[in-house]
C-alpha cells in the first residue's frame, strides 16, 4: 500500500406553541399600530394633535383591517395557495373596490348618523381610496407569504438535519460490523496481529466518536482515517493474491468535508472486491486535490460470486452515501458507479469548502 501526499408543568413543546401564539398576535398589534400611527400623520389637519383626527384615522382603518382578515384567511387559503389565482385576483379586486366604496360611502354620508356631533367630509374619491386598501392588501399578503415561506424554509432545514443524522447513525454502526469482521477472521487464525488492528480500530472509533459528529472535518484527517483503515484491512488478505493501492496526489490544506463520506465506497471495495475466484484481485484507491475539488476514484476485481450483488450496488452504506450527497452537496458533486465484467469502478468529485 503507497500512501502519497504531494504537496404537571407545561411541557416544553406547549411553552414553544404559546410562547409562538402570543409572538403572532404581537406582530400583529404592532404593525396595526403602525399602520395607525401612519394614517394618522396623513389625515391630521394641522400641526397640532385634534381629537376629530384621532377619531377619524380609527374609523378609516377599521374597514381596513376588516377587509385585510378576509383576505389572509379566507382569499388566501382557498384560493392562492390552491393556485386558482384568477380567482383570487377577482376576490382581491373586490375587496379593493368594496372596501374603497364603503370607505367612500361611511365618510360621505353614513357617519353622520352614528356620530352627529363631529363634522366628518370624504377627503378622497373612489380611486384613490383603492389605491389605501389595494396597498393594505398587497402588503399584509406579501408578509403572509414570506412568513410562510421562511418557515417552510425551516422545516426543510430540520428534515434535512434529522434525515442526516439519521444516514450518519446507519453509516457509523455498518462501518463498526465491518471492522469487527476483520478483527474476528484475524483471531480465528490465532493472528500475532490482532492485537495491532484492535489498536487501530480503537483509533479509527475514537476518530468516528469524537470527529463525526460535527457538520465537516478536515480532509487531511479524513485521509488519514481512511489510511488507517486500509492499512487495517490488508492484515486480513494474503499479500500474495491481493494488491492493494491507496494514492493520495495534491494537498489537503485547509479543505473541509462531511465525515465517513468515502467510507462507505471504499467498504464496498472489499467487501465485493476480494471476494471470487480471481487468482489476483486487486484494489486500487486514487484521491487527488485540486484547489478545492476531490477526485476520488476506486477500481477493483469483481468475483464470480458476488456479481449479482454488485449489479444491484449493495450495501447501506453506497446508498446512504448518494442521499447524504445529495443532502450536503447539491449540484457540487458528480458520481459515477460502472459495473463492467471483472471490474467495479467509482468515481466521485466533490467541490469542497474552507476552514
């Protein structure tokens, strides 16, 4: 092997739903009363603060509010979120014109009768008051959808931590199995060597303990984990029969990668190709660094025995590893697995990132 490196309380879930409940209704509040506040310096008559124009701003936006509710929760829900968005904007234009028009009407006329005592006149004409409920409406719509959109954003990005977590808790235990695969076949030779590769695994599973549980590693002690798990495995074949091959071209520097990615390609390797009735098999594992791309490559024999297997590329490690790919790595990577006759081959290349 040639390693080469060049260059009765509430519970918590109840606290979190109330706690999200009163934050809404708060958003709420506050912006009405900006909203007011708004209104109110537009519509007051003089520099000064008049009773009339208090009176006034609350009555107009009252309407206001009436029509921005129906649509954040009737409009809204049946009919653009179900996409019969021309629907939606004949509702929506309705709810500008209705509103405007009973704005129109209230001030022009109807207020008189509930409050005689003040002397209210329509400051503004049919269009013009569809331009204030059209702006209401546009606006609170719009906070609706990024606030939806934001929390869909959310959960997306919690389903894709608990599906990692949930690939990475697979990958680690299989990678486990494996290990005590090699550790068992050596102690039924009654091996010298088992004590070394008990040591190595123990340095390979504190490295799994200690450095997978974080989002990336450094690709240098990555390498150096998968060296160490080579090195262990070529205790378990016959040198005479077996070739083995890991070259590692380019420089690691400050490059960052998932943990246990290439694991799983480079298990599958042994597992299908030292296993037939070759009489050589081979493996030949090639990772080379450019800037901040890996191309990692491994070729290796292909068994009479183990074919169907490998047509069917087996193992819960290759395809936790296409997920995991396409979870921490979209459109920043490119694989390809080729069965041939006597051959099995990956190629894999990532854009990596920096410390």
């Amino acid at each position: 092997m040639t390693v080469r490196f060049r260059e009765n309380k509430p519970s918590r879930s109840n606290l979190t739903d109330l706690m999200i409940f009163r934050n809404r209704w708060w958003q709420h509040l506050i912006f009405w009363a900006v909203a007011l506040l708004i209104l109110f310096n537009i519509f007051k008559g003089s520099g000064s603060v008049e009773k009339i124009d208090v009176i006034y701003t609350f009555i107009f936006l009252v309407p206001i509010v009436s029509i921005v509710y129906l649509n954040l929760y009737l409009a809204v829900p049946r009919f653009l979120r179900k996409e019969k968005y021309l629907l939606y904007t004949l509702i929506l234009l309705i709810l500008m014109g209705g509103g405007a028009l009973f704005l129109y009407l209230l001030f022009d006329s109807w207020i008189d009768i509930f409050l005689p005592g003040f002397y209210f006149i329509s400051y503004y004409n049919v269009p013009v008051l569809m331009l204030y409920t059209g702006s209401f409406l546009v606006l609170t719509t719009l906070l609706k959808l990024s606030r939806s959109w934001f929390m869909l954003l959310r959960v997306e990005r919690m389903t894709s931590t608990h599906q990692l977590q949930s690939l990475q808790s697979q990958i680690n235990p299989h990678f486990l199995l494996n290990s005590l695969q090699t550790i068992y076949a050596l102690s039924l030779e009654n091996s010298e060597r088992s004590p070394e590769v008990i040591l190595q695994l123990s340095s390979i599973l504190k490295y799994t303990l200690y450095e997978t549980g974080q989002a990336t590693v450094e690709l240098e002690k990555e390498i150096g984990m998968i060296s160490s798990y080579v090195d262990m495995y070529r205790h378990r074949v016959d040198p005479d029969r077996t070739e083995i091959k890991l070259v590692v071209d380019g420089d690691p520097g400050e490059l960052l990668i998932a943990p246990m990615l290439l694991i799983p390609f480079i298990e599958n390797s042994f597992k299908h190709g030292l296993m037939g009735t070759q009489d050589l098999s081979f493996i030949d594992i090639h990772m080379e660094i450019s800037g901040d791309i890996l191309q990692f490559s491994i070729h290796n024999s292909r068994g009479e025995n183990n074919r169907n297997e490998l047509e069917q590329h087996t193992g819960i490690g290759i395809d936790n590893t296409r997920q995991r790919l396409e979870l921490l790595y979209p459109g920043q990577h490119k694989l390809d697995i080729e069965t041939q006759v006597n051959t099995f081959t990956v190629n894999l290349s990532i854009q990596l990132k920096q410390q």
